[in-house]
C-alpha cells in the first residue's frame, strides 16, 4: 500500500470522505482487460485502486488497470480528468507535487514501487517520463542533455559515448545530430527538442515510457515522427501515452484506456474501444458529445 509515501499534508484524523473503506479485491481487471493478458509474464506495469490526491482533493479514484510488456497504452479524456496525475503515480512524480499523495498500488513486474524497499529514484530511472513541453536542460549541450542522468548514475566515461549515441538512434535524433553534439540542445527545433527528451529519458535503459502529450507543441510533421517512434519503441519498452487526441491514440496505440471525472470509465483494445464502447460515457465522447 502507497499510504503515505510521502509526509501526507492531511491530518492524519481527517478521513477522506470521498474514499470508501476498501473491500477486499484481489486482481480486480476491469472491462476490457479481464482475461487478457492476465499471464503475469505480460503485465509490466499495474495499478490496483490507485487513488491520487491533492491535499483532500481527489484527483484520480480506485483505478485498476495493468500495462502489458511492448505495447502502447493511450489515456484519453478530457482536460482534467487526471490523466496526466494518473500518469505521474506510475513511476512517483505525483508525490513531489505539493500536496500530492495516493493510495492503493501501482507494481512493476510485480513488485510495488511504493515499498519500502525500492527508492524513488531508481523507480524513475525504470520508468522513464516525457512530459507535454520539451525540456532539455538549457545550458547544457545535446550530448550532455542525454548523458546528464547517466553521469547521476555513476556510469563510466568509457561508456557514455556509446549509451549516448544509443539513446539518440532510439530516438531517431542521432542522423540529425551526430555532427553537432557539443552544441547547444536549445539551437534545436521543437520536434527534435522532444526526441532529445525521449533520448534522455531511454538513456538509462528503462522498462516503461510514460509520454503526457508530448505531441501537443509540435507541428504535423514533428508530430508523425512521435507516433512513428512509438511504433518503434513499443519493441523494447512498456508505452503508456497521454493524448487528448483520439486520432493519435488510434493511430499509436494497442489499447486505450478512458478517464472520465477522475475514473476510469473503460479500458479495451484500441479497435474495440473506438468501434465498440461498452460504455455509454466512453461512446458520448468519442462521438464528441461532450469533453
Ligand atoms: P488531465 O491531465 O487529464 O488534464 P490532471 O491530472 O492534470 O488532468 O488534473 C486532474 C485534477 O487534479 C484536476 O481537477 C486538476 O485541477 C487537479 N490538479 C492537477 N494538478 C494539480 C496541482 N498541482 N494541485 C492541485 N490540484 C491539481
Ligand atoms: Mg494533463
């Protein structure tokens, strides 16, 4: 259990009381996942009732929901619905929010990252993060920029060349870049900022990607070259992606997952969840009834 995992702003004599007292559920799927890929070799990542909180706010309730190994996962739903919190649990980003805390269990190949036993830090360099904005570290050089977590990380000069020119292959950056790598990462273009972002955040091997709309700054063309490398990366990584797009996550995704107020409403594969909802929530917004 995450309880918290970080020192919780609430009085600890306050009870929440939008959160229900926990009924004993083991392995609860929901729709769409029950049954699949329920073989444990497959789920790289899974929540169990995970519920994030600001303060005493609820911003994401009991979710439920695992990620299989090498596919794209998209979250959908409208602004506000605590995609982007969701995602920030799976690899501890939320608690350094001010305010932010959570509950219930998020485990990676089956072990809770909100142990005791495994600190925060090397849960994100296992779990690697894109966010919506570029962010390469603006004084540093494109080279640096990808090799900045690795030096963290004690890994030796003899191997930073290589990890680093790894890296940016990944992120189809290298051809673009090989010449210039002692420059400064801000001369590039926002497209290519983001891949050095996806670099940076592949450079230290980790298993699961989390992008929170990393298309949302780009042109069309910059754009594409996002969805293609999700393709291409979903061979060796878990890819769970943020869009509030549906074109993108039915272009990019396996499955799709939809948020609504906070809850998931419904996660399926993507071919069946855009032709055929099981829910009514699901199907009024897809059809642009509301969000
Ligand atoms: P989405 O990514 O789907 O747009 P968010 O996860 O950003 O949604 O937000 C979910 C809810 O949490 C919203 O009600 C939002 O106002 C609230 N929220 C998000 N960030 C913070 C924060 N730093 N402090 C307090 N509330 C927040
Ligand atoms: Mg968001």
């Amino acid at each position: 259990m995450i309880s918290n995992s970080v020192a919780a702003p609430l009085d600890p004599a306050v009870t929440l009381p939008t959160s229900p007292a926990p009924a004993p559920v083991a392995n609860e799927s929901p729709a769409g996942q029950a049954g699949a890929g329920r073989d444990n070799t497959l789920v790289r990542i899974e929540t169990r009732r995970l519920t994030a909180l600001f303060g005493r706010n609820v911003a994401v309730r009991e979710v439920s929901l695992f990620f299989p190994t090498n596919t794209v996962t998209a979250i959908i739903g409208p602004s506000g619905c605590g995609k982007s919190t969701f995602l920030r649990c799976l690899n501890r980003m939320h608690e350094l929010s001010e305010g932010g805390w959570a509950t219930g269990s998020v485990l990676l190949d089956g072990e809770d990252i909100y142990s005791g036993t495994l600190d925060p830090v090397s849960v994100r360099r296992r779990i690697g993060m894109v966010f919506q904005r570029p962010t390469p570290f603006p004084t540093m050089s494109i080279y640096d920029n990808v090799a900045a977590g690795l030096r963290v990380a004690g890994t030796r000069r003899a191997d930073l060349d290589q990890i680093v020119e790894r890296a940016l292959r990944q992120a189809a950056l290298w051809d673009e870049v090989k010449d210039r790598l002692r420059s400064s990462a801000i001369a590039l273009s926002g497209g290519q900022q983001q891949r050095l972002c996806i670099a940076r955040a592949v450079a230290p091997a980790p298993e699961v990607l989390l992008l929170d709309e990393p298309t949302a700054s780009l042109d069309p063309a910059g754009t594409q070259r996002i969805e293609e490398l999700c393709h291409e990366l979903k061979r060796q990584y878990t890819i769970v992606i943020v869009t509030h797009n549906m074109q993108q996550a039915a272009r990019v995704s396996d499955y799709t997952a939809f948020f609504y107020l906070g809850e998931l409403i419904e996660i399926d594969r993507t071919t069946q969840l855009f032709t055929k909802p099981a829910k009514e929530q699901t199907e009024a917004y897809l059809t642009g009834r509301f969000g």
